[in-house]
C-alpha cells in the first residue's frame, strides 16, 4: 500500500442550532469542493450573542484530505 499525503484546510461552520450542526454544515459545504476528505478536527468553537442569548455556533475545523 502507498503512503499518503494529505493536505489540511480551515474552514468555519455556523449553525443557530447547535456545535454538531455547525460541524456538519462546514464539511458539506467543503464536500462540494474538496475532493478525498478523511478527517476533521475541531481547532475552535465560539459563538455569537443576542439579547444575552447563544444566538449562533462558529465552529473552527481543520479538514484534511489526501493529495493524488
């Protein structure tokens, strides 16, 4: 089996929802462009607030995909 080489990009995911929507919504979003995902990792999670609510989640990931 060839060794891989992957390739890592940032991307940040909001949701009103919730953390895993945000998630969610930036690795869809990347599916539509980025070829070969494997894996994500969360690097940052902030939020946004209105009316002393959670009004939105920001989710920072890292994707990294491989290199053909």
């Amino acid at each position: 089996m060839a060794e891989q080489v992957y390739k890592k990009i940032d991307v940040v995911g909001t949701s009103s929802k919730s953390l895993e929507v945000a998630i969610q919504n930036a690795v869809a979003k990347s599916a539509k462009t980025v070829r070969n995902m494997k894996w994500f990792e969360v690097v940052e999670t902030r939020g946004r607030i209105k009316n002393g609510e959670v009004a939105e989640w920001q989710v920072t990931i890292s994707i990294g995909f491989t290199v053909t």
